[in-house]
C-alpha cells in the first residue's frame, strides 16, 4: 500500500513538473516559435488562392517590431522597413513563385540582454519557380529580436557572407 502511494506521488509530481513545462514555455521555445510562425506564413503550396496569400501576409506582418533592419546584400536589400513594407516584399518575392518552402536550421539563442535575443541560423528556401526552374538557396543568418508584450518580434535581419572557396 506505501508503495501504490509512492508511485501515486512521484507520477503526480511528475504530471505537475510537465504540466509547467507545457504551459509556460521557455523563453527559448517563444523565439524558436516565432521562427517556427515566419516559416509557415511563408511557404506557398502550389495553387495557392490569393486570399490565402493575404492572410499568411497579414499574419506575417505580426512577427515583425517596427521597424525592422534588414540587411541582404545579395538582394541589395539594406535599411529599415515598417511590417507592412516587410510583408508587401514578402508578396512580391512569393508571386514569382510556383511553390515554395522556407525552413531553418542549426538554430543558436543567446539572451545578450534583458528583453533581447539572438538568434544565428542556417535558412533554407526550397521552390519552383513560374516557370518551373527549381530553386535552392541555403543562407547563414543572424536575427536580433525584442520582446514586446510578452512576444519575441524581429528586430534585425541580417544575411551573413560566408567566406567562398
């Protein structure tokens, strides 16, 4: 009987400990979510309807402090954007689309500072083109993000040049 209670115990204390993992989530686990959210508004299944589009556009709009520093030499992007100049980009890249895939990898979080975090990453888009050409582009980056109202909110963008062979 002391045993049946025993176990009793330890299940119940181990319920509570993953019950509050659950529920409130590292503040690691929100940044990995917003990456998590950036993917999912991005990405273009093949026959996507344009109010679709919209939608992810908008949502996207969300996960973005204003303004946003963006610096993508290779798009000869650079300069601070409001979330509606963001997600209005974001549109125009998607319309030369087909399909298209965004996924990140390698994930690194630091927290330099209170209210802050950094973020260095490998990002991954995948797609076919309008006219049907495949595309694959791997990129190194690194992304400041601000908490703002108990939500992490991309602060800084930055594309990384990693060195050629």
């Amino acid at each position: 009987m002391v045993n049946g209670k025993r176990v009793l115990g330890i299940l119940l204390v181990a319920t509570g400990i993953f019950g509050a993992f659950s529920l409130f989530p590292s503040e690691e686990k929100k940044v990995k979510k917003q990456f998590s959210l950036l993917a999912e508004y991005a990405c273009k299944e093949e026959g996507e309807r344009i109010l679709a589009m919209a939608g992810k556009m908008r949502n996207l709009e969300f996960l973005f402090y204003e303004p946003c520093t963006v610096e993508a030499p290779p798009y000869s992007l650079s300069g601070g954007f409001t979330r509606g100049e963001i997600a209005s980009l974001a549109a125009r890249a998607r319309l030369n689309f087909s399909q298209l895939t965004l996924e990140f990898h390698d994930l690194s979080i630091s927290f330099p500072e209170k209210e802050k975090a950094r973020a260095v990453l490998t990002g991954s888009v995948k797609g076919k083109t309008m006219s049907g050409e495949a595309v694959h582009e791997v990129r190194e980056m690194e992304c400041l993000l601000k908490k703002s109202q108990d939500q992490w909110l991309f602060e800084h963008w930055e594309m990384v040049e990693v060195l050629k062979r």
